[in-house]
C-alpha cells in the first residue's frame, strides 16, 4: 500500500466555498484523506461532505469528530447514509463525546460516565451501518428502525485515555487520537486497543494517530505556535488526564516546549517524511495531520498536500 493512503490532512474554516475548494485540491494532487472537526458553530461536516461528494472522485472523508450528546445516533446515521449515498464507500464516521466544559456550557446537557454513553452511542450506529436494523434499548438510547440496505460505514471513536482505547478495542471499526504524544500511542494506547480487542474475540481495529505539521524554517516558532495551539485543549481535563499519563504534565493550560516537540512533525521534506514513516514503524495505521497556525498556511498547506500525494 502507498504512504499516502494512510495519511490525512484535518481541515477547517467558515467559507464552504473555500473548504470545498481545498478538499477537490488536496483529490487533485494525491491526497486520499480528508478529515473534518466539529464545533457546536462550526460547518456541518456532513453537510460539506454531501457537497463535497459531487465535485470529488474517489477521496475519503472523515469526521474526526461528530459530538454524541448533540444529536441521536439514529438521527446522525440517517445524516451519514444520506452522504454515503452520493459516493458509497468514501466516508469514515468518527464520533466522541466531547468535553463537559463544551457539552454542558454550551447545550446544557450534564455528561456522567461519557464511556458507557459512548458505547451505548456506537452501539446503535454499529447496528444500524453492519446490519441494516436496530433494535436496542438501555439507559441511555432507545432505537428502533429498518434501513433499505446496511450502509457499512466504519464507525470510529476519539480516544485519549487507556480506558477509552480499550473500549474501542471492544466496539469501534477505528481509534482517532488527537494531540496526543507517540511515545503514549505506542506504549499505552496501542496495548489497550489490541487488549480490548482480544476481550472481544474480534481484531485490533486501526488507530488514527493524530499529530501536528509544518513546512515553516523556524523551528523556535513552529514550537511556539504548537504551544499556544495545544494550550486551549490542555486546559480540558480529559486532555490535562492523558498528558499527565504521558510524564508531560501541564499547568493552567501552560505547555512545556517538550510536551509541543512531542506533538509536532516539522522540518524540511525529508524530515517530514521520515517522521511520518517512525509513526507506521512504530505500529500506528494512520496518521491524520493538521498544520500549524504559523506562516502562510495557504502555502503551507500546498507544498505539504503536494509532498504526501507524491508519498
């Protein structure tokens, strides 16, 4: 298999025009991965992807992540069959629970115990897209509903502790990781996913190793963009947790030039490519990029979706 058909590129921004211009760009020169967040006011990456559908042949797309709490798994896995439709076979759901901080500010929805909320979530969306029915009920979920057809659209979680990558070992058709180090994914997170998985008598599902890139010559200031960047998800406490567990503690959101290396691929051409090949040495399936807020990103991002489609 080429590098690049398992390598990624997470995107963003607020003008679809724009964002659907970048993903029919990144198809153009080589790319096979595009993956999309979400917010509560961000772009529907779903919708964008319906677009996105028609005016792109073959390249895959992903959400990394779809929040639960927000919507019903049924209403989200009618959205997903709906996009999967248009170019069946191209699209990855990636779903998570988020964060309390954003859950309960925001939709004042509490968030005890997300693990079991999440299991219960892929429970239903892994019923409905492997075998067409579903029909379950529990404390948190009730569904019930006949699709014409299963859909087979993987279902992937967002994973940062070990419990949680255990847990996907058990349920999920993927692990996402995001800002996470690789010395923690390949020593923790990777042990727990196959143990999770061997308790379930089923394979290891893939992991999506989520890391930051840049092309910009300035190291000291590729850091420094990494740092301010990461310091807005280390004041999360899932994300504190995981860092923590990775020997990378954080401090009222204050990230150690350490911590920022750690999370970072950054170089030249060749540096790049060489890192990214140590995260599939090292027993990773995947890796998904998102560049570094440093420099003009506009070219940035050019050159790196020009390097990984020759990959």
């Amino acid at each position: 298999m080429e590098l690049r058909e398992r390598i990624g590129f997470s995107i963003g921004g607020t003008d679809i025009s724009h964002v659907l211009t970048t993903i029919e760009n990144a198809e153009q020169v080589g790319v096979r991965q595009i993956w999309m967040t979400q917010g509560p006011t961000s772009l529907d990456a779903l919708t964008v992807y319906a677009a996105a559908m028609s005016r792109t042949q073959s390249i895959r797309l992903g959400t990394s992540i779809v929040p639960t709490y927000p919507r019903h798994p049924l209403a989200l896995m009618q959205q997903a069959y709906t996009v999967d439709t248009l170019s069946p076979g191209r699209l990855r759901l990636g779903v998570g629970t988020s964060h309390r901080p954003i859950i309960e500010r925001t939709y004042g929805d509490l968030m005890p115990r997300p693990l079991s909320h999440l299991k219960s979530y892929v429970s239903v969306l892994h019923q409905a897209s492997h075998h067409g029915s579903v029909d379950y009920h529990d404390e948190w979920f009730t569904a019930r509903a006949q699709w014409p057809q299963a859909p087979r659209i993987p279902i992937l979680v967002a994973t940062l502790g070990e419990s949680a990558y255990h847990q996907a070992g058990m349920i999920s058709d993927g692990a996402i990781s995001w800002n996470t180090p690789l010395s923690f994914l390949q020593h923790t997170a990777l042990p727990a996913l196959t143990a999770g998985a061997h308790a379930a008598n089923r394979p290891r599902p893939p992991l999506v190793a989520h890391a930051w890139i840049s092309l910009h010559p300035d190291a000291d200031a590729v850091i420094a963009a990494t740092r301010e960047t990461v310091s807005g998800y280390a004041r999360l406490p899932f994300y504190a947790n995981m860092f923590t567990a990775a020997d990378f503690a954080v401090h009222d959101g204050v990230v150690d030039p350490a911590l920022a290396q750690a999370l970072v691929i950054h170089g030249d051409e060749s540096a790049i490519r060489d890192r990214i090949v140590q995260f599939f040495a090292c027993g990773i399936d995947e890796v998904l990029l998102s560049v570094v807020n440093v420099g003009d990103i506009t070219d940035i991002q050019r050159r790196l979706f020009h390097l990984v489609g020759r990959m």
